[in-house]
C-alpha cells in the first residue's frame, strides 16, 4: 500500500502522512501492553505502508526503543526513525538536564543508538519541553552527531514558541514535535506559520487528544491500573476539564457519519494545515494502527465539517493537554 508522503521541513526526509508513535507500546503510563501485540503492530504498520515511527528514551525506561530495535532487525532502510533524549536523570530542583556537557549527551545518544540496535537515527529530538541552561548542549551534541552520520538531522518537542525559535536561532532546527488537535489549536497562533517561514517540518503528537477524540469516553469510563488517565477521573480538577472535554466531543459528533469516524475527522483535521508533515497517533494493536490508517481513505472533511470544528474551537483556541 503505497502511502503520501510530505518532506520534513530542510532535511529533505519523506515521511508519511500517518506514522506511529511508540510511547504506549513500551508499557510506560498508558496500562498494560503486550511485547507481541506492539510488534505485530509495527510490523501491521510497515506492510500497510507506514514508514515513520517515533519513540524515546523514557518511553518504557527504553524499552519502546528496544521493540523498535527488534522490529527493524533485517529491514533498517525501510524505517525512518525518529527517537529523543533528555529527561533521564532531569534535575526537577535545578531544571536542567543531566546532559551538562556535549560529550554526555553524545554518550546519551549512543544509548539510544544501542536499545534501537542500530548506528544511526533519522531524527534525533531534544525531548524537554521548555529552555533550561543546557540548551545549547543539545544542539552542538545533535550537530557533532550529524556530522558524525549518526543522526541525519535533529528538532525539539515542544509548545513553547521563545524557547523553539531559540533553539532555532541558527536555522540547523528541521523538526518540531508539538501538541496539535481539533481540541487544542493553540499552535495555529504562531508557531505553524513560524515553522513553515524556517523549513521545520511539524510532527503532532495529541492529535486525538489523549483518546478523548476517539469518542469512546464517557463520564463514567475507566482507564486500567497504570494508566495516567486514572487522574482525569480521581482528580476533582482534572474530572472538572475531561467532563468539559467530553461536552465539546458531544458537540463534534456531526463530523462522525457514515463512512467516517469522529477519530478519523480528528486525524484527517491535523493533516489539513500546511505546515503539518505527520501525525504519529499511539499505537500498541494492530488494530489501532488499522483504525489510524482509515482515516486517510474515509469520507473527507468538507467546508461544513470545519465551520463545525471552527464553533467548538475556534483558529488558535483550545488549550494544551498534557503532556502538551
């Protein structure tokens, strides 16, 4: 199955459209997970078409990076890899990384090399989301990789704008990973134009809003031992904005009909702005990655469908959902 593919800002990488994301498939926050399960998936994935997969070095304390490893074993080339670094060892008093100097984060990186059993990556990404005092670090780390071949071009993951056009400041930045969905538009405020302006492709993470998009929530749904998601029912703040989202889902039901899900107008609504390259829903079944794909032959979303989107939230709205 032959998927479109959009190029990742200045690094030239063809990505497709819809990758898959890897955090819940190495058994971290989001309940259990099954080793076999999250393989087939990626191996679902690949034979659909799919060739962009994202993870990190936190996601299951490295072992998403690891399946990943074993999934790529025998077939490397046809994997675009994506992969980040920095909260290991974080310093919650200090706000800094435990990366304080360039040949640290460069070992740091070699590990990544190591769980994913391979000698390079295409995208490595500085994973903290705010500027602290190793900013710097991380970028003449991920330049000296990229002049090394160990890594083909280098981003940042986050929703801050000062700290992403900081981290840009010599226009080496060719990707940002960011927090973009029909319930969270914030991005369209600056920062998708600012990316387009500077060749920094847009890899979004959230687009179905941590399942909530899905419209398989209900006040009353419960989430399993060890997922996060427990809070939005046991915290009363929390309970208070998952019940508010669970209205705006009520009021975006129009855009699920016969021959499209509400999911899919979520993932296909990411995929219509322009600064967009690709969307890396969580997979760990293949039947989610199944369900992912849909969307890119379901019913389209049409002028209707927006002005509806555009009601619930507005160019620019919403607000960021963690861990946005």
């Amino acid at each position: 199955m032959a998927l479109k593919t959009r190029t990742l800002g200045k690094s030239g990488i063809a990505l497709t459209e819809l990758g898959l994301g890897l955090w819940a498939a190495g058994g971290s926050e989001w309940g259990p997970t099954d080793d076999r399960a999250a393989l087939s998936a990626i191996d679902l994935g690949l034979e659909l078409g799919v060739n962009f997969f994202d993870t990190a070095d936190v996601y299951g304390d490295g072992h998403s990076e690891e399946l990943l490893g074993r999934a790529m074993q025998g077939r490397r080339e046809r994997f675009i890899v994506a992969t980040k670094i920095g909260w290991r060892g974080f310093d919650g008093a200090q706000r800094r990384t435990a990366y304080t100097d360039v040949d640290t984060l460069v070992a740091g990186v070699e590990s990544n090399l190591q769980r994913l059993n391979t000698d390079y990556v295409d995208l490595i990404q500085s994973h903290i989301s705010f500027r602290d005092p190793t900013m710097e670090i991380f970028i003449e780390g991920f330049q000296r990789l990229k002049r090394a071949g160990k890594v083909r071009a280098y981003g940042v993951s986050t929703s801050d704008f000062e700290y992403l056009k900081a981290f840009n400041h010599d226009g080496g930045c060719a990707s940002l990973q960011i927090d973009y969905s029909i319930l969270n538009r914030t991005a369209e405020a600056e920062i998708l134009g600012y990316c387009q302006a500077q060749g920094i492709g847009v890899i979004v993470r959230g687009a179905l809003a941590m399942g909530i998009l899905s419209g398989k929530f209900k006040e009353d749904s419960s989430f399993p031992a060890g997922d996060f998601r427990q809070k939005w029912l046991s915290d009363p703040e929390q309970n208070a904005i998952f019940k508010q989202d669970l209205k705006k889902v009520g009021e975006l039901a129009c855009l699920g009909r016969s021959g499209r899900t509400l999911a899919e107008a979520a993932l296909q609504f990411t995929l219509l702005h322009p600064a967009v390259t690709s969307v890396i829903p969580g997979v760990k079944t293949p039947d989610q990655v199944r369900a992912n794909l849909a969307a890119l032959t379901a019913i389209p979303l049409d002028a209707n469908d927006r002005s509806a989107i555009d009601r619930v939230t507005p160019a620019g709205g919403g607000r960021k959902i963690w861990p946005a």
